[in-house]
C-alpha cells in the first residue's frame, strides 16, 4: 500500500509540476536576460532546482514500482539520491533568501534600493548550491560504502535497495547527519521565514497607502511560503528527530518525504505571487487563447464593420505588447 502511494504521488508530481516549471523557466530566463532583478534570480534557482527534481522523479517511480527495490545500475543510486535531496535543501534556502527580499523591500525601500543589485542573488544563490552539496556529500558517498564488505573490497552483487538499509554503525554517521540538517537547513530558514514574513504582514497592515489587491497577494506570499515550509519539509525534517532520539531509522521515513517532492507542485503558486512577470505571462496567454476563441467563433470582429475593425486593432496590439 505504501509503496503504491509513493508511486501515486511521484505520477501526480511530476505531470503538474512540469508543465508548471517550464513556464516559469521560460518567464523568468527571458526576464533575466531584458533587466533582471535579485528576486527573478532567486526564483529562476528555485525552478531550476525544482525541474531537476521533477527530471529525477522517473527514478524514484521506478524504485516504487519495484517494491523499493534498485534495480537499476548501482552507479545510479547515489548520483540520483545526492542531487535529489540536494534540491529539496537548496529549496528551502531559496524561499528563505525570497522572504528576506521581500522583507528588506517593504521594511528598508530606500535602502534596500540603494544596494539592491541582481549580482549578489546570484552569488547567494551559488552560495546555497555549495551549502547544500557539501552538507549532503554523505548521501552520495554512503551507497558506495554499503557496496564495500568488511575488508574494504567491492562485491559482485550490489546491494538490493538505495539508501534505504543501513547497520547499526552506519546509523551511528547517519543519525548526527541528519539532525545537523534539521538544525541548518531547516530550522534557520524557517525562524528566519516567520521573521520575516511576520513582520511584512504587520508592516503592510500599517501602510494606509498600499493597494487591498496588493496587501491580500503579499500576505498570500506569506502564508504561502510558510505553508510549504511547513507542510512540504516539517514531516521529512522531524523524522530526522525522531530517529536521532531513538538511535534507529524511521520507517515512515519515506512516506514523509512525498510531502518534500509535493513542493515542486506548489512553488509555481508563490511564483504567481511574488512576479508579476509569471502573471503576466499566464495574463498574455489568457489573452491569446480567448482571441483564438473569437476568431474561430467570429463573435465582434467583423472586418466589415469599422468600429469592429478598431476593436479588433487595438486588441491585437494587446497582445503583442
């Protein structure tokens, strides 16, 4: 049952968060490339990191379908299993570093402003990539040691499952690992998250001068944000107490981590949110699809009728804008 669950989750994942991810590459790459902004940075790391995620859920599927068993080349294991949990982690890092954007621009305008440049989102977010690859090195060295018996020699036959079942003297590197994660790639961010967003739902609440629309989509941001961070990463992170207390790996270890994978699912929703190129863009794409509707349907765009003809006109230029 569980293992048909994993499966479920992996399919549903994968086919909405794709399509969602790709659209939001192709935004925010072409805002990159016209005047980029720290926070278009920031969240074209975000989709980046999500569409590798998503590219290696086809593993995970087949790993479920097979009873959690590897089947595939050993060599695989630890490749996929690094770079899979290494986005998870960047993830949270990054919605982190948009909370502090956001903050500092609604908190600080004026002198936020002032040094408010695009280069250092992008050594931030190199930043992150290094600090979650180096924190994560033992998940893609563990397989390979779990491959080596007692006299340090590599058997024929590796072993039957990937980073799934480990001996008492592996838990022993294991458990202290992973609450280090819990401490430096969960709990920070999240304290820092709340602080942050915290305090820009109060700071808008002051504003008398901000737009209802714009006070509901920055508070939706918030608690957006908040909510995957606790409904996406808190199962997975706690498991890592939970082990740690008890000296022993978690069953239900992977069952938390769907929620984690769900993440690329919901990080096109805060793109919504904290773009207007995204929204624009699903604007545009709006108004393209219900301009074919009407020229199919030949419903007001009469080419014999001048002031239809200048409706007509004045929408195509719309569109192209």
């Amino acid at each position: 049952m569980a293992y048909t669950l994993l499966l479920s989750v992996y399919i549903i994942t994968f086919l909405m968060g794709v399509p969602a991810n790709i659209l939001a590459f192709g935004t925010f790459c072409r805002k990159a490339y016209r005047k980029p902004t720290p926070i278009d940075i920031l969240l074209l790391n975000l989709t980046i990191s999500d569409l590798i995620l998503l590219a290696l859920l086809p593993f995970k599927m087949k790993e479920a379908f097979d009873d959690m068993e590897w089947l595939l080349p050993y060599s695989l294991c630890p490749f996929t299993g690094f770079l899979f949990y290494v986005t998870i982690y960047n993830s949270t890092l990054l919605l982190t570093a948009v909370s502090v954007e956001r903050y500092l621009g609604v908190a600080h305008p004026i002198r936020h402003s002032l040094h408010r440049r695009p280069r250092y989102a992008l050594l931030a977010c190199v930043m992150f990539w290094l600090l979650t690859s180096l924190n994560l090195i033992v998940v893609y060295i563990m397989p390979y040691l779990q491959w080596r018996n007692t006299n340090g020699s590599t058997p024929a036959t590796p072993p039957p499952s990937c980073y799934l079942n480990f001996s008492d003297k592996e838990l022993a590197i294991l458990l202290p690992f992973r609450l280090e994660l819990f401490l430096v790639l969960f709990c920070i961010p999240f304290i820092i998250c709340c602080f942050c967003y915290v305090n820009l739902i109060l700071i808008l609440s002051r504003l008398p001068n901000i737009s209802r629309r714009r006070r509901l989509r920055c508070i939706g941001l918030a608690l957006g944000t908040l909510i995957v961070f606790c409904v996406c990463f808190g199962p997975y992170n706690i498991s890592h107490v939970v082990g740690f207390v008890n000296k022993e790996n978690q069953e239900w270890r992977t069952v938390a981590l769907l929620s984690s994978t769900l993440n690329a699912c919901l990080d096109p929703f805060i793109f919504y949110l904290s773009s207007s190129a995204v929204r624009s863009m699903l604007k545009h794409s709006n108004l393209l699809r219900h301009l074919k509707i009407h020229l199919f349907c030949g419903e007001s765009l009469n080419m014999g009728d001048g002031h239809s003809w200048r409706n007509k006109s004045s929408l195509s230029k719309s569109v192209n804008v």
